[in-house]
C-alpha cells in the first residue's frame, strides 16, 4: 500500500491541479488537499475506503477478480476461462528510470 500512494502521489502531482477539481477522476478518489500536504495517510485511508466498498460490492457476486500485476497471466485467465498466453505479462514501470553507468 505503501508504494502504491507514493506511485499515486508521485502521478497526482504530474496532473495540473485544474484538472483535479470538480470532475478530475483523482478527485473522486481523494482530496485535492492530499497533494497540496504530501498526505500518504490521506491517500491510504481513501484507497482502503475505496477497495472495501468494492469488496462489499462483490460480496455476493462471483465476478469479482482480486490478484497482484506480480501473479502474471493465470489468475486473469482461470478467472476468463481463456489459455494462458505465450507473450510475458505486460508491466510498465513509467516512474523507474534505469541508471547507466
């Protein structure tokens, strides 16, 4: 969680504040007071709220995929009832930015 609200906090302050108010999908999700104080606990508290609402959601449903971007292609497949593909599970990490000796 905690490399999650660095990552959004980090993608937040890339979006022109404009952007954020009234209709922003950022705002939605947080407060636009979070970027202006640097609030990870902010950010935290709104992305559990925002993931158990959606677990309450689904919590009588079946079609509900919860899985990590580390698990790779076959729990989104099992869940799909498709064949694993052959391809490497896509991940872009834009925030990394290798260092060259």
């Amino acid at each position: 969680e905690q490399e999650w609200a660095a990552s959004m906090l980090s993608q937040m302050k890339r979006v022109k504040k404009d952007m954020l108010l009234d209709v922003g999908v950022f705002n939605r999700l947080v407060n636009i007071n979070a970027i202006a104080t640097d609030n990870i606990d902010w950010l935290l508290f709104k992305y559990r709220q925002h993931n158990e609402g959606v677990l309450r959601y689904f919590s009588n449903r079946e079609n509900l995929l919860t899985m990590s971007i580390n698990d790779g292609w076959k729990p989104l497949c099992d869940f799909l009832n498709v064949q694993v593909p052959s391809l490497p599970f896509p991940h872009l990490n834009v925030s990394y930015r290798p260092v060259l000796l």
